[in-house]
C-alpha cells in the first residue's frame, strides 16, 4: 500500500441550502441562536440507522474518524453507503486509525478508488504487516493512537459519542455486543466538530492513501443489513418529518490536539480533553455521575473523587464487572482503587452478565437488549452539563490516546441520562459495598438481594488471571 503526500483541505460551509441544512434550521425552530439541537441514540440499531439515514441524505460532503472500522456486515452497509454518496457527487473524506481499524491493503485500495473519496490512515504502523514487529521497533509511537469518532453530514449534522463501526457496537448479530451511547446534534455545534476533524485531517500525522484501481464495496446479505434497511426507513422518515424529538442546549464540541502524540507530547499535553471539560463544566456542587466502560482513575483521579465527597458533592461510577469487561487487565487496574473510593462514600456500580447464559451468549440483563459489556463514555455534573464522546476514565484515554466529545448544558438531557441509567441499574448492575475491608457485591432481588464476596459471574480463572494481572506495573498503559 502507497501512503503518499497529502493536501490540506477542510469543511464546507456553504451548505445551508442542503437537505439537512433543512432539516437542521427546523430542529433549531424557536430556539437560542447559541443553541444546539441533540437526539439521544442508545439502541444500537437505531445508531446504525442514523448513520446510514446522514449519509443517503448528504449532498456536499461527509467526514468521518474513528478508531475501529470492521470489515464486517456493518463496516460493509457503511462503506457501500459512503460509495454511493462519492457516486452521485459528494465529498467524503475518511480518517482512520491504523492501529484500531486494521484495514487491509486491499480494503483502503477499494474505499480510495472512487475519486471523490479520500481516505487518510492517522498514525500509520512502520510495519503495517505485522502489529507486534511495529511494536517492537518503535512501541512508544505505535502505542499512542486516535481513539476519536464522528461522522459529519454536510456540516450540518454529526453523530458523536462511543461508538466504532462494527457489528458489536450496532447490536448486529455480533457475539460480543456492546451497550453504547451516540448523539445525534444539529445547529453551532457541528462546525466545531468539523474544526476538530480539519485538525486530525490536516495534521502531520495523516497520511494519505494512494488511489488505485477498484470497485464499488458490496454490502453482505445478512439479517444485520434487513434490519438496518427497516430502521433507516422509519429513522429517515421521523428525521425528514421533524419527528425525532430534538433536545436543545448550547454545546460546545472538545478535542485533544492531535500533538499529544508528539514525543513528549503526553508530557506537555496529557489530560487535556479532561481539562477542556473541567473548564466548561465548572466545580460540580451537588452530583457527579460517571459511566465509563474502562475505569482506572489512578492516584490523581481517586484524589478528586476524594476531594468532592468531602465537599458533600454525591459521586456514583458505573463501570463493568470483571464477567462483563472485554479487557480484564483495566479491571485489575480498576480493582486497586474499590476499597479507597468505597471508604469515601463513592457509589460504585458494576454492569452484570445473566449468570445462566453461556459465555458465548452472556448478557447484560436489560429488557429487550442482548448486550455484554458496557462502552459507554459519559459524565453528569449536577443534572445540568453532560459530556458525551470517546473518553474513558484510565490513564490510556488521559495520556496515551487522543479523543474527542461534546459537553452540553441541558437539564433535559442530563436528567434523561441519569434517569435512564439508573433504571438500568436497579436490575442489571451490581451495588458494591465495604465491610470490614472486604468488598461485598449487592445483587437486586424481587424481595431480597443477594451479597456476595467475590467477583460474581466470573471463571475461577478470569478471577485468577485478574488478580495476577493486578500485581503487575502496567497501570499507564491501561
């Protein structure tokens, strides 16, 4: 594969006139010129739905960053769409991470066929033939990736949040799935994600890839593609007729600068979404409700857990349970901080597996859902301010990885988040408790509930392999 020079270029903004510009002035119909319109998207489906629904509605330009793009049914419905797109005259700009995607020479040689296509690979491998030879020669580059996600229609509207494109994060069929938020926004916002992208596009290290002879990407027939075609259609429908029921708020789009990954970069600019956020949010006052499927605050961040409890602020964290995490390692990284956030009154809450299922079929026990495992990135500070985007609470998201996210100011939004969450966790999480030193995990039941004393729903040996990975010094790279 030939990665060659790039050009700079950026977002249109002479898109007012489009269908979406449209669709964007009615969502914003009476409200603050500062405002933005949002639309929460927590089913899977109906997030691949939204995604598909931007891209058939796009008629000047598409931009879209994310770390992981499956060569799957879904990565296949996606790419087919953005074809199409390229076919009838848009623009449409693709920025993958080469670490995170993967993608094969022959996959980034048929998506950059299209001439209207243009496909740039951030932080490319040196050895892009073998991961662990690229590891070995330069570990401390290839180790740092972009971990940002946005799809951009027309700039004009944006999905953000945690999502990748891939069956499991679209409840497609995949035997890992993973329970997820996006947000649908509209209005001020979106030129500031697409100021974010520029940056990425643009920066050093984006390369471009070569053109070369091929043909339009085929989706495959699978019942992922059915559903997608069913919820496209009402998803389509509900957006063109202004049905889709649009919060509004002023928000604010939030990026590291792609310089982070920089030698010394993690040095001068680690942690600097999280300051962003600190920034916009303020000091939190009464509640701070964090969900993050990977959670390894550290030293530094169990002191300001430590810090609000003491200032009488209510702190509740909702992470995975060792049976439900894809990565037991963050889970022994996360598992040293329980007792000290437990003895300051930290709420802490653990997403569990229906114990009965096998381990291939596991799930989240959640009404109408087959989720496994928990990948959402969100914090609510006093039901007012609400980030949503790419960014765990571990010391990868805060210094090794870039990422990106919007904090918006909604009472609405912040309350349907918790709100929602919470329901989730009266059936479906574990309520972890401290007594005598011995962490105690609380099981809801239909009269009682049960405690246990170990890590529940988990092998003998995923409890063994925590407990070994716990002893080992690898906290920086989690």
């Amino acid at each position: 594969m030939l990665l060659v020079p790039r050009e700079a270029s950026h977002a249109l903004v002479d898109t007012g006139d489009t269908r979406l510009g449209r669709a964007a002035d009615s969502a914003l119909a009476g409200s603050a010129a500062t405002d933005s319109a949002l639309h929460l998207l927590p089913d899977g489906r109906q997030a691949l739905a939204a995604r598909l629904a931007l891209i058939e509605r796009a008629q000047r330009s598409l931009d879209v960053q994310y770390y992981i793009w499956r060569a799957d049914a879904s990565g296949h419905l996606l790419a087919e769409a953005l074809w199409k797109a390229a076919a009838r005259g848009v623009r449409v700009r693709i920025l993958l991470d080469d670490w995170g995607s993967r993608p094969s020479d022959a996959e980034l040689a048929q998506l950059s066929a299209h001439a209207n296509i243009e496909v740039r690979l951030f932080n490319p491998l040196s050895r892009r033939w073998s991961l662990p030879v690229a590891l070995l020669l330069d570990f401390d580059r290839g180790n740092r990736r972009m971990h940002n996600k946005a799809l951009i229609a027309d700039n004009r509207a944006a999905i953000v949040g945690g999502r990748n494109v891939g069956d499991e994060y679209f409840e497609a069929g995949s035997e890992v799935v993973f329970s997820d938020l996006d947000a649908l926004v509209m209005g001020p916002v979106v030129p500031q994600v697409s100021q974010g992208f520029d940056r990425y596009w643009n920066s050093a290290y984006a390369l471009a890839v070569g053109r070369a002879a091929g043909s339009e990407p085929a989706a495959q027939a699978s019942a992922p593609a059915q559903d997608a075609g069913a919820s496209l259609a009402d998803f389509g429908r509900r957006l063109d007729l202004g049905q889709l029921g649009f919060n509004r708020g002023r928000a604010i789009a939030l990026y590291d600068d792609p310089s982070k990954l920089e030698p010394g970069g993690a040095d001068r600019r680690g942690s600097d979404l999280g300051r962003q956020i600190a920034a916009v949010v303020g000091a939190p006052t009464q509640e701070v409700f964090l969900v993050s499927a990977y959670f390894v605050p550290g030293s530094g961040g169990t002191e300001q857990l430590r810090d609000f409890r003491r200032r009488g602020v209510r702190v509740v964290v909702v992470t995975n349970s060792l049976a439900a995490t894809d990565v037991p390692a963050v889970y022994a990284g996360y598992a040293r901080y329980r007792k000290p956030l437990l003895e300051e009154g930290v709420e802490l809450y653990e997403i569990r597996v229906d114990p009965q299922a096998s381990p291939r079929s596991r799930r989240i026990e959640r009404p109408g859902s087959s989720r496994v495992s928990l990948h959402a990135k969100l914090m609510v500070v006093d039901r007012r301010s609400t980030f949503i985007g790419s960014m765990n609470i571990d010391p990868r998201s805060l210094v090794l990885n870039t990422e990106n996210g919007i904090v918006v100011e909604s009472p609405a939004i912040a309350a349907a988040i918790v709100d929602g969450t919470q329901r989730l966790l009266a059936g479906s999480a574990y309520r972890l408790t401290q007594d005598g030193g011995n962490v105690r995990w609380h099981t809801p039941g239909q009269e009682t509930e049960t405690v246990l004393d170990s890590a529940p729903g988990a092998s003998w040996w995923r409890r063994f392999s925590s407990w070994m990975l716990s002893w080992l010094d690898i906290e920086e790279w989690l």
